[in-house]
C-alpha cells in the first residue's frame, strides 16, 4: 500500500512490524525530538493508521513519564477511562493512568481484548514503556480479525448463538474481593452497577462474597470498519487456562459454583474444553511479539486488536491507558 506518511511530513518515517498475519506501524522521528513537537502529524496519522493496522507503535521519542503519557493520551481527544468492573490487579498512577496487570513476573498473560467480558469497553487501549525489563516482557499482539478468519466456522457459530457466560465469585481470598471490583464498601452501589450492565449477583456468606454471572458477545462487528472480530475471553475465564496443579488446588478447596472465575455457554451450558484450546492456538498462530524499548508508546485498537504479556526478569514498568 501506499505510505500513509506521503506529503504529511518527512520528520518521520515509517515502517510495518508483521508477523502471522498481525502487523503494527512504527513511527519514529528522524532526529530525536519531544514528541509533542510532532503532535499534529502524529494525530493525522494514528487516525488514518489505526483501522487499517489496528495499532501503532511510537518509538524513538523523548521519554514521557506518566504524566506526560497522561498528557499525550488527552491529546488526541479522547476522555480516558477509569477502571471499573476489573478483573486483574492494577495500581492507579496518576488521572487516567494505570499500572499495566500486576501479576507475578514468572506467569503468562494470555491474549485478550481489553474488558471483552463485559457490554461495555474502551475502543482504545495505550501502553507506555516507562522500564523495559532486563529479559523479556513483551506486550503480545493478535489481529481480533485475523482470530476470527482462522477459527472454525462451526465453533464460531455456537459462540454466536449461545454467546458467552462469565461467572465470577470475590471475597473468597481467591481473587479480586468485590471492593475493589467495584471500587465501593456499599452493598447497595453494588446493586445499583450490576442493575444498569445487566449482571445477576447473589450475596453470599451473609454478604461477604458475592458472585455475579453477565452473558456477552463472542464477536463484534466494527463500527468503523464493518469487520467482524472474535471479541471475548472465554478462553482466559474458563478453569482450563490455569495449569493442572492449580485446577486441582483449587477444586479442593471450594465447589466448583466457588471458582473465583468460570465460563459456560450463554445458556449456562459447558463450553468444551477442545474448543477453548483451539481458540489458545489460533492466538498462538495469529501472535505478533516484539520487546519493549523505553519510552514507548504502543496505541491499539481495541477491537481490531488483543494484547498480553510474556513472562519477564528484571524491573518491568508499562504504563496503562484506556480511551472511549
């Protein structure tokens, strides 16, 4: 195709990072520069970049800090978001910014589209590389259209049908406990979100834990692009994407409607575990990885694409944004 930078500016070049069928475009100035200097070109062409590649990575500007990642996400027009309804850790750093998910070092995060367990969603997720790690760390990426050409027609239409059930349990010292969740101390507020985003809950143990079930989409349609892309975790929700041991572990101590996290077809019916793992292998197969420098700026999509993280040694610091 055509370089998109062609009579915008010839401060910046170009170049597409593909791998599997997912691809970014790299921009970097040709001398070292602040990257608000550049701000106008970069805008025009995120914009024009953005639903053809589905992200965008800026690399080789002054290093921002987490204020002025704050201040470059502002820029370009979009409110940031805060992070309600969460299902990982996370650390606010400043306004709209976050830590990226504060899972041990040694663990992979698999692929994901940012909250596709819920109805509701950022259309744009930024990262900012504040410390790259001393040995791995990336951020993966995977084409949400490319996942969804390469999955089986079959399994795709019983996704679509029945579409995807997320069960959750907190306060069970398992996982995230419903304060945090839900940012509250007051059952009622609780009441009142779940209400509004349609998500059944039942207080349990005289109110200490609660589980709540929410049936979403397995595929989306883009409203820029008209694409159709597989948009949903069902495969990072189900038990089988944690390694035998802790299954087990875990089936130990509490009854299977105890997990802190399972997923079921819409209908409450269970989802064969061969298709969660053909899903985990079309990731695989669809993954593009490249290791972080510092300062900078990653920019997807998020429906067009999904991201995770491989494991890393070292001091690891990656900055965390979301857009409407």
């Amino acid at each position: 195709m055509d370089t998109l930078i062609s009579g915008i500016d010839a401060a910046l070049n170009e170049q597409v990072i593909e791998r599997n069928g997912t691809r970014v475009l790299a921009l970097s100035p040709n001398d070292a520069t602040n990257i608000e200097a550049l701000l106008p070109q970069l805008q025009t062409l995120v914009a024009r970049a953005r639903p053809i590649y589905g992200g965008v990575l800026l690399r080789g500007f002054d290093a921002l800090g987490a204020s002025g990642f704050d201040r470059l996400v502002t820029s370009f027009g979009q409110p940031t978001l805060t992070y309600e309804f969460g299902s990982t850790p996370r650390s606010k750093i400043e306004k709209g910014v976050y830590s990226s998910t504060e899972y041990p070092a040694d663990q992979w995060i698999d692929q994901h589209n940012e909250q596709s367990y819920t109805l509701s969603w950022p259309a744009s997720i930024w990262f900012y590389c504040d410390i790259a790690a001393e040995q791995g760390g990336a951020t993966p990426i995977a084409d949400s259209r490319r996942v969804y050409e390469r999955l089986d027609p079959a399994l795709r239409r019983r996704f679509a049908d029945k579409q995807v059930m997320y069960v959750r349990n907190y306060g069970n010292g398992l996982d995230l406990p419903w304060q945090q969740v839900f940012g509250t101390e007051e059952r009622d507020e609780v009441e009142q979100y779940c209400r509004a985003n349609r998500i059944d809950y039942e207080w349990l143990d005289d109110g200490e834990a609660l589980r709540t079930r929410q049936v979403c989409q397995s595929e989306l349609r883009h409203p820029v692009t008209g694409e159709t892309v597989w948009f949903n975790q069902a495969h990072l929700f189900h038990i089988s994407n944690l390694p035998l041991a802790v299954q087990e572990a875990l089936l130990e101590v509490v009854d299977d409607d105890r997990l802190p996290r399972n997923t079921f077809f819409g209908d409450g019916t269970p989802i064969d575990a061969a298709m969660l793992d053909e899903i985990r292998a079309v990731y695989r197969d669809t993954m593009l990885s490249f290791d972080w420098q510092a300062a900078d700026t990653l920019i997807l999509d998020n429906l067009l694409m999904s991201h995770g993280r491989a494991p890393f040694a070292g001091k690891r610091r990656v900055l965390v944004a979301m857009t409407a």
